[in-house]
C-alpha cells in the first residue's frame, strides 16, 4: 500500500480497511480516482478482480483482522497444488470435460486408492443398495445446462437471498468467529457474477490467494418454496430420475394432511439448490436421521467423496444443523 501511495496522484485521505485485500491494478484506479471509483464498480470491466459479492467479503475479512484461509481450503489448495492442477484448468475444455485430473480424487490421508462410482445409462428397477451415477443425458429435466444453469437462476431469481457460508453446512459447535465463522447474505444475481469472476481469476485455488479470493457457498437454498416456487409447480414430477422409486411425495401428503398444510408447498422445501464458485467445498458429514439423498449437476463439475458404512468408526458423527 505504500508503494502505491508514493505513486502520483497523491491519494489524501484514509484507505478504507479492505484496500488491504485489493488487487494492485484496482488499488491503482481507486488512487488515480482520488478515491472515487471503488472496485465494486470496476467489477464489470475487462481485467477487473472484484464484484460486489467479493468486496463485502474483503471488508468483512479487513475488520476481523482474518488473514489465514479456513484449514479445509488451505488442505484443498495443497491437494491441488499437488496434482497440478493450474496446468489442467489450462487445457482445452473438451479435455477437461473428457478427463478429471490425474490425482485429483485421491485423498492424502488414504494409503488405498478410491475406487469410482459406477455410472449407469439407467436405473434399473428394484431397491437401491449402493451410490450409482446416471451418464449425462439420462434425466432429460435437466439434461443441459441451459435448463437450471447459471443463466436461469440469475435472470428468473437474481434478487432472491441466501446466506453463505466459508464452512458449509453449519455445525452447532462452529465458532463465530476468524475465517471459519464468516457468513454473509448474497443475492443470487451477484454470486453468480462472483462464480463467474473466480472461474476467471483463480479457478486453480492459489493458496497464496486464498484470503484475496474468499470462498463462500451459497449451499441449500431452498430456491423451490420461494422465488422459483411458480416453476415448481408446473414441474414437479419431472425432478426425480427416471426409474427411481421414490415414496418422499406419499409421506409428505400424509404429513401435510395431518397438520393441514398444503403438501406441494410442503414437498417443495425437500428440494435445495447449491451455487458454488470454483473451490467451494461441503464438509465431511452425514445426511440427518440417515436419509438418502441424490445430486443433480447442472453446470460445471463436482468432485464427490463418498465412504462405505464401514469407515463410520473412523469418522466424526456431526449432523448438519436443520
């Protein structure tokens, strides 16, 4: 900051607390500006580093005096580090399409290999007794990105809100406070402009990056019993693999029914949406009261860790908070 005082124009006046974490060339303009142009408004200009999502996370990190990542993201960033994986996010997009990073789902802590999840063209009938994922194309709901991608959410729910979270879901014993403790409300419209800006500048997750460049996780928001609720409706049935056998509707009528609520609107809060920028992680954890659950992938890719029963001893029983 003081190298980029002593360059003319002279700035007069404080900096604001978060010019700590701004990028040189925004501090620049901020300075040539006499202070004017924030880099929040620069956030739609070619080559700017910052949106409105990410400036109010810099100014939140600036007052707690946070200057450490969350110990998950730093163990991410040397996990990719390891299996070089700059380099991937570098190679054509029909590569990366075609082939995860060599490396890239084996844990460190594991001395085994993992093993990949069977990917099936269908569901065939009958109980479900193992983790499967169905090939791209098998759910025509959503069978292309355009359907429920970043595109949609933003034009037909931009101004509806969530909260996120840098560790997601939320434990009942997480502190407050430092870099785990930081949560802030988003507009779906401005953290689909902070995806977009992190896929840009830092899909690789640079460690020496990591207070810059804040990861939050816009992780369950039950988009479908609020601003998306209308779509829902209309859509419902279509929002269940094909073939899966699912009984969630007939127990959420018999609930709704008892309690005398309305059980379209009642089965809509099963249904959650996840916008998460590139190095967004969800914890280690277990669903509540041992439920089954499925993903669908709209946009972009997921890497997912899965454990067997088996590895329950060796792992820590938190439950998400409701």
């Amino acid at each position: 900051l003081e190298l980029a005082l002593e360059r003319p124009p002279a700035f007069e006046g404080p900096l604001p607390h978060e010019a700590a974490f701004w990028s040189e060339a925004d501090l620049e303009r901020f300075l040539a500006s006499g202070g004017a142009a924030w880099p929040s408004e620069l956030g739609q200009r070619p080559g700017a580093q910052t949106c409105a999502l990410l400036r109010q996370l810099r100014f939140m990190l600036a007052e707690r005096k946070v200057s450490e990542p969350t110990q998950e993201y730093r163990a991410l960033c040397k996990h990719l580090k390891s299996v070089n994986f700059s380099r991937w996010c570098t190679a054509p997009k029909d590569l990366q399409a075609s082939r995860p990073a060599l490396g890239l789902g084996q844990l460190p802590a594991l001395s085994s290999s993992s093993e990949r999840v069977p990917r099936l063209r269908f569901v065939t009938p009958g109980p479900l007794t193992s983790p499967f994922v169905l090939e791209e194309g098998a759910f025509p709901a959503v069978a292309s990105s355009t359907a429920w991608g970043l595109d949609r959410w933003r034009t037909e729910a931009g101004r509806a809100a969530w909260l996120c979270r840098a560790l997601s879901p939320a434990f009942p014993e997480d502190s407050a406070e430092g870099a785990e403790g930081v949560a802030v409300v988003s507009s779906v419209e401005d953290y689909v402009d902070y995806v977009r800006l992190l896929a840009e500048v830092d899909p690789a997750c640079s460690e020496e990056e990591s207070v810059a460049f804040k990861r939050v996780h816009m992780e369950g928001w039950p988009a479908f019993s609020q601003a998306m609720q209308t779509t829902f409706f209309k859509c419902w049935k279509d929002l269940v693999p094909p073939g899966v056998e699912d009984f969630t509707v007939r127990w959420v009528q018999m609930f709704a029914d008892m309690f005398h609520d309305d059980w379209l609107e009642t089965l809509a809060r099963y249904f959650t949406v996840s916008l998460a920028a590139p190095g967004c992680m969800t914890r280690l954890r277990r669903q509540n009261n041992g439920a089954h659950m499925w993903t669908v992938q709209t946009e972009g890719r997921r890497l997912v860790i899965l454990f067997p029963p088996s590895d329950a001893t060796h792992l820590y029983a938190h439950t998400a908070s409701p």
